[in-house]
C-alpha cells in the first residue's frame, strides 16, 4: 500500500467514526463507504474484476465444444495443450473426442488454450485449428471453437486449477 492510499485509509475511517459516534454502527454502512473509497483511487490502481470459473461451468463449456468440433467434420489425430491453461481442457476434450494428447503437435492436431486473450501465445499455431474456452474481440488469433467471449479488459478469470493468492 502506498503512502497516499494509508492517507486515504486514515481519513475513510476517521470520517466513518465521526459520522457513526453516536449512532447505530452499521456495517453495511462502512463496507460501501470503504469500498467506495478504495475503488476509486486515483488512476494509478486501476482494479479488476474477478470472475472464478468452476468445474460445473467448465465441464458444460467442453461438452458444448465438444460437439462444435465432432459437427465441423474435421479428423484429428490427436489433442495439444498449452501450458499451463490449456492442459486440462485438452484432457478433458481428448476424452469428449476420443483422441489422444500429444506433446508435439501437427497440422492434424486440435490446439486447446484456456483463453485467447491478446492471441500472443496462440500466434505460433494461428495455421491450427485451434480450441478455447474464452476468446476476446481484440484476440490477434481468433479460434475456431471458443464457448464464451470475454468483452471486459478489466476482467480477470480465474479457473479451478489456478491457485488463488490468499490459498495455502
């Protein structure tokens, strides 16, 4: 925390003990009032949101997959997956699609990701067909399959298998 935000801090919790000295101390009160405080420092912070994405979801979104790939006809000889996001959806395709993974893809080869984001990881494979669970708009490298589009750049999303900071 930086030395403006402890100032910010101070001054937040100083007002929230003046405004509540001889009142009810409600605590709904004081999140809103802290959160409001704290969300909106300055640009030099900007904050994203989170979104965690759970095994429910991500087993739908592979069968909905799935199925999009075994419509398009296409044959593949076996199934990729780019470390680190892109392992256990290419696991659990392979086993949707009844093929096996390799660990050197070729042209005949299905490319799995998590995410196509900035499509920085995905350029190598932008001659692939290519597999994601998230795609976005400003992607350099759209794939051929994805489930859903992510629209928000302050958006964040966190998959079961990534571990979370404040995990032990």
């Amino acid at each position: 925390m930086t030395k403006n935000q402890k100032h910010k801090e101070k001054s937040v919790l100083k007002q929230f003990f003046e405004l509540t000295k001889d009142k009810y101390l409600d605590l709904r009160f004081f999140y809103k009032l802290y959160n409001s405080a704290f969300n909106t420092i300055g640009n030099e912070e900007k904050r994203k949101k989170e979104i965690f994405y759970g095994w429910y979801k991500l087993n739908r979104a592979i069968l909905a997959l799935a199925k999009q790939i075994r419509k398009s006809k296409i044959k593949f000889e076996n199934v990729y997956g780019i470390p680190k996001g892109g392992l256990i959806p290419a696991v659990m395709l392979s086993y949707q699609l009844n093929l096996p993974l390799t660990s050197i893809p070729n042209f005949q080869t299905l490319i799995v990701d998590n995410i196509s984001d900035t499509g920085k990881t995905l350029k190598k494979f932008k001659n692939y067909k290519i597999c994601c669970l998230f795609s976005t708009p400003w992607t350099k490298v759209k794939p051929t399959w994805s489930y859903f589009e992510k629209i928000d750049k302050q958006t964040w999303i966190t998959f079961p298998w990534e571990k979370k900071q404040n995990d032990t």
